[in-house]
C-alpha cells in the first residue's frame, strides 16, 4: 500500500491515499481492499492513514479511486 504526503511551509498536509482505500469509508470503517496480498499489512496501512486524516494538520484526505471526489484545486503555502 502507498500514499502520498504533500507537506506545506506551515506543516499543513494533504493526503493522497492511493491504494490503502477506494474512498473515504475505506479508512473510517477500516475497510482493507477485496484482494490483498497481506490483509494485516492493509489494516494497519489504513490505520495510519485514517490517523493522518484527523489530525489538526490534514488539510485534506483523498482515495485516489473515490468517484464521489470532485475535481478541484488545493493551495499550500510554499
């Protein structure tokens, strides 16, 4: 499983979860994946990605495959 972080200049964040989940109820539910090669590796990815998105810092989280996400534009400070 992999995502990416896109840290700001003020420590702000936004979180492209990628694979860990197919949306946003993927991680707040704790859904892994229907096929996965280690399903414990899969729920402690979706553990941590579910922490990083209540943090204060998160400014948003993404699934990459969310098709109730709408296109738009995310400023961070450089």
């Amino acid at each position: 499983m992999a995502s990416t972080l896109i840290r700001g200049a003020d420590g702000k964040y936004v979180l492209l979860a990628a694979d860990v989940g197919y949306a946003n109820t993927s991680w707040e539910s704790m859904l892994t994946p229907g096929i996965c090669t280690n399903r414990n590796f899969a729920i402690q990815s979706l553990g941590w990605v579910r922490e990083m998105a209540h943090s204060s810092a998160n400014l948003e989280t993404l699934a990459n495959h969310d098709t109730k996400t709408d296109q738009h534009v995310i400023t961070i400070p450089l």
